[in-house]
C-alpha cells in the first residue's frame, strides 16, 4: 500500500467523512512491563503485534536484535516513527505531553494542550524525515490540514491510561537511563513491517519470540488453535508465543457468563492442550491505572506456548 493512498484514508478520518473501520492505539493497554522478563530477548528475535509501537520499542530496551512488527493497521509502522522521533527529539516528560491525550483527571483533551501540538511536531519533524521519509509526509500533510484533536479522534482509539500509568507499562519510560538507552537502540535497529491478518500469518522465517498481545480476546476461543497453529511453525526450537494476554485474570479467576470466551481458562486451555503451555500473572492493568482498585488486589496473565527442541 502506498503512502499517498494511506494518506488519502487518513484525511478522511480526520475530516469525520466516513465511519473508521480500524484504529492506531495511542499507547499499549497492556502491562508489557509485567510480562518483559518472561521472555528471553536479548540478542534474540521477535514477531510482535502492536499498532502503538510500544512492543517494538520495549523490546528493543531489552536487548532483542531483530523484530518484525505484524499488524492489520498498516498506518502502524508510520506512527511508530513518529513515536521513535519524539524520543530522539524529546525529553521523556515533553514525549508523554506530545503523544498522551489522557488527563489525569480523567479527561480527554481538556488541559493537555501539548498533546499533539503543532509547535512540538515541528520540533521533531527533523528526526522523523532522517528515520522514515514516507512517515514524514503522512504526518507533516496531517498536522498542516487539521488541529491535533481532529488527528487524535480521526486516527486513535479511546482506549489509552494516564501518564502515569503508562510510565509503569512501558519500561523505556521507567527511568531516563531506559528512555535513553531506547534512544540509542531505536537509531540502531531498523524493524521489518509486515501488514496483514494474524490469522493468515506464514512468514518465511522462524522466531525466537511472537507476541499476540490481546488479539485472541477479539478472535474468540474458536480461533486460538488456528492461532497457536500459525505461531507454533513460526518459532525457533525453544521459542515462546504469548498466546493471550490476559486482563483481571489468573489461575484462580472463575469465568463469568458475558466476558469473551477466551477469559474461559478450562475451554482455553482444551484448545491448547496439545502444546506445552503456562499461564504466568502479574501486576494488573486495572489496579495500576484505576483509582478503584488496590495495588495487588487484581492480577494479569499471559498464556505462554514453548516449542521444545525435538
């Protein structure tokens, strides 16, 4: 797909002329940070979903040396570089400003009137036309034809956290040694871009990690053994695909009648069975984000698949 024809659809959106059918997501809605450890990254390959490019960049911090980001979203890989220029141009506090619609007052766009600021944009514009030239064009035509909440609303879903919370699921905004060190591995390693459907993934290579992030919660239970299928032949011997990302959910949860079939753990792990799977917990999204919620009073989950050497 061409720039000018993504464009075009862009233009569109923002402009409110027709219904959007798909979304960028500003920010991961996951906890990455909870699950980074599990995996074996550094110096290693990855496969990752991911249309907020916030799995490409945290893996990068942690050592992997080649990631390919697969996403249905093909406007994805232009947002990513406009994600990898606001490191390369901002401070971590000025990045959060420029790319977080969420107020912490639980907001959106009232107060923050740096997000998606046409002044910032101008700022980083350098860097994004040395890292991606067609980026470039897609985002200075964008900022010069409407206000940043016509972009944000035309472009992105509403799901996004607040700041401070999106500090705790990213680790490249834990610390500004980590923000740094993302600064260094983004004008490092060039990632490959693949548009297409997960579904009808069959790379022509092998990896030591995929990650499908929550897209099995909209697939449906129905769907996972095609799912674990595809990811299975794509992994190096000892390979690991997180499987389903989990919200609210541990060994112990029990499935209540109206959450997606997927949140089913016994049916879940019937279409799994046939693999070496696990599921592993962590801090939750909802305790961190919400101000509802205790630390610790709810966890999150992974279902991890590992291809053992044969």
């Amino acid at each position: 797909m061409e720039v000018k024809e993504v464009l075009e659809y862009a233009k569109e959106t923002c402009g409110d002329i027709i219904f959007k059918t798909h979304y960028l997501y500003p920010f991961t809605t996951e906890n990455i940070d909870g699950y980074l450890d599990l995996f074996d990254l550094k110096d290693k390959s990855l496969l990752t979903v991911g249309s907020s490019g916030d799995q490409v960049i945290n893996a990068l911090v942690m050592g992997c040396e080649d990631v390919t980001l697969y996403d249905k979203v093909f406007e994805s890989k232009y947002y990513y570089y406009l994600k990898c220029a606001g490191i390369l141009t901002l401070t971590r506090e000025e990045y959060l400003k420029f790319f977080a619609g969420f107020e912490e007052i639980d907001r959106y766009y009232t107060k923050n009137h740096e997000f998606f600021n046409k002044e910032i944009f101008d700022k980083l514009k350098p860097a994004l036309k040395y890292l991606n030239s067609d980026a470039y064009y897609y985002f200075d035509e964008l900022f010069n034809l409407f206000d940043n909440k016509q972009i944000r609303e035309g472009l992105f879903t509403a799901d996004e956290d607040r700041p401070k919370a999106l500090k705790v699921f990213n680790r490249y905004l834990h610390t500004e040694s980590l923000y740094e060190k993302a600064r260094k591995k983004i004008e490092k390693i060039e990632p490959v871009f693949i548009q297409g459907d997960i579904l009808d993934l069959d790379p022509d290579r092998k990896y030591d990690n995929i990650w499908f992030s929550n897209i099995a919660n909209y697939l449906g239970l129905r769907k996972v053994p095609l799912m674990a299928a595809r990811a299975y032949n794509a992994l190096n011997d000892n390979g690991k695909v997180l499987l389903c990302y989990l919200y609210a959910t541990q060994a112990t949860s029990k499935y209540e009648r109206g959450w997606t079939d997927v949140y089913n753990l016994k049916r879940l792990y019937k279409k799994v069975e046939a693999y070496e799977y696990e599921l592993k917990s962590f801090e939750g999204v909802y305790p961190i984000s919400s101000r509802y919620y205790s630390e610790g009073e709810d966890k999150d989950s992974v279902l991890i698949l590992t291809k053992k050497k044969q």
